[in-house]
C-alpha cells in the first residue's frame, strides 16, 4: 500500500455563509490565485516544495470529498481514535 501526501492551501467557508461573503471570498481568491501564476511566486513556492495548482472551487470539493474518504477509510481500518 502507498500514500500520496499533498500540502494544500485553500480558502474555505462555512455552511451557511452569505453569497455576499462568498463573493468577497472569491473575489480575495481570485487575486491570489493571480499572484501564484507569476513566475517569481511559483519560483518561491517551488522553492519551498509547493507546486502551484489554482483549481476552481468545484474541482477542490471533489478534492476534498475524495481526501476524506480515502484517509477516512485508512483511519477507520487502522482503528485510529482522537485523544
């Protein structure tokens, strides 16, 4: 059996939240995401073993869906218990 770890950066809101804050959200997002794809940020980020991926907000929910059950799976089976 083999793991892949990644190390992720994400924005995220809670459920419930207004479209008005999800707007602000983006909109905050959307400029960073902007940032990151200039070479002296990826440079940096490489730099630090990030590799920048901008992904829309639908592409990391499923992200984050498969994460869950994936490691969810490994703890359960590991019988893995927070203290």
């Amino acid at each position: 059996m083999s793991y892949d770890l990644e190390k992720d950066l994400a924005a995220v809101a809670m459920i419930g939240s207004t479209a008005m804050v999800i707007a602000v959200q983006a909109s905050s997002l959307q400029e960073l995401i902007e940032i990151a794809r200039k070479q002296p940020c990826k440079l940096k980020m490489r730099s630090q073993y990030y590799e920048p991926l901008p992904a829309r907000a639908e592409q990391f929910q499923g992200f984050v869906r498969n994460e869950v059950t994936k490691w969810g799976k490994t703890i359960r089976d590991a019988n893995i218990k927070a203290d």
